[in-house]
C-alpha cells in the first residue's frame, strides 16, 4: 500500500469511492476540487493505492492551532487491512506538523465502525448535532488533543 498526496488527476476514482461510500450525501466533484484548490495552504487530502489503483482517501483542514478531519473513505473491499489508520496516522502526523493542538471531527451517529475506529485513535465525544445531516440523523463530535 502507498500513500501520497491526493492530485486533481485523482478525482475520478476519488468520485467513485465518494459515491460508492457515501451513497446518501457524497460530496459533488466540485466540493471535493474546491478542497484540493486549497492545497497545501489550509488543506491535506491523501489517496491510497493497492496495485497501482486508488483504494482510499483522506483529507484534513487546519487554521492556525486547529483542524477537522473533513473526510475518510476506504473501498469497501479493502476495509480492515489497516488503510484507514495509515491515513488517520498521516492525518494526525500532518497536523502536528503545521502546529495543531486540537482536531476535531464529525460522524454519523448511525456509523459505529467509524466511531470506534475514531475512539481507537483517542478522539473523546464532545458533543451531538441534531440532525445534521440531511436524512435527520445525528452528527456526533468528537475531538482529539495534540501536544502542539
Ligand atoms: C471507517 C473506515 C475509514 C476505517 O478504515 P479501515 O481501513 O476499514 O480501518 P482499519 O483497517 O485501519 O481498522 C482500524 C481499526 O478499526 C477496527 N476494525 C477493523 N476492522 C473492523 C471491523 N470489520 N469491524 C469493526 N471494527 C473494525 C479495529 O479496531 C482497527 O484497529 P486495529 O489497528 O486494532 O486493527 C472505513 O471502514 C470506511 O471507509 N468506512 C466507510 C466510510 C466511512 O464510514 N467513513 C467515515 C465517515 S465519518
């Protein structure tokens, strides 16, 4: 598995997944192009790749001392071989490159997985925002201190 920064060559099989994983609210090609315009200055998105094909994304936002995880995605077929916390690590590493003290995040309240793969990498529940999302569900915020 390689990881590098996610490229505007890659939207196509970053739309795929995105759709693919996302089928109620998946960001538009132009959400996902406007986050890449802001790369580096207040973005970091990753892509994985198995056999040359990209399996996974990632992206952070960071300003000044904070940042949110805005998106993790892996195909479904390669979930549970670790390519989630590769990229929540390079995540984690990139944000405290830029000085970050606090990344927070937002998940469904009906995605388990996710949560747990979160908690796992220490972020805490901070907090619900009633039906956030556009379906009425719940978004659950959690947060993770860095050293800064
Ligand atoms: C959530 C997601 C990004 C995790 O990525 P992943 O590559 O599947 O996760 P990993 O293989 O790195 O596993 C991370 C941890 O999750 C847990 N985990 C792994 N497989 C699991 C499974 N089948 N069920 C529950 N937990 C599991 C383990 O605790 C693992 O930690 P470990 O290092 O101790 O094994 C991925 O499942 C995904 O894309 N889900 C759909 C999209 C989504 O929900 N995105 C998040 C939106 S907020």
């Amino acid at each position: 598995m390689i990881l590098r920064q996610m490229t505007v060559a890659d939207l196509p099989a970053v739309m795929a997944i995105e759709r693919a994983m996302f089928p109620l609210d998946a960001w538009s090609e132009g959400m996902m192009r406007g986050e890449l315009a802001d790369m580096p200055r207040s973005r970091h998105y990753v892509v994985a790749l198995v056999d040359d094909e990209i399996v996974a994304y990632a992206g952070l936002a960071a300003a000044a001392d904070q940042a949110d995880v805005q998106t993790i995605a892996v195909l479904e077929k390669h979930q549970g071989t670790g390519i989630g916390s590769a990229m929540l690590t390079e995540l984690l590493a990139e944000a405290r490159r830029r000085r970050v003290r606090e990344i927070f995040l937002e998940v469904r309240a009906d995605n388990p997985r996710a949560q747990a793969v979160y908690r796992h990498f220490e972020f805490e529940e901070i907090g619900t925002r009633r039906r956030y999302y556009d379906d009425g569900t719940d978004a659950i915020m959690m947060r993770r201190k860095l050293d800064g």
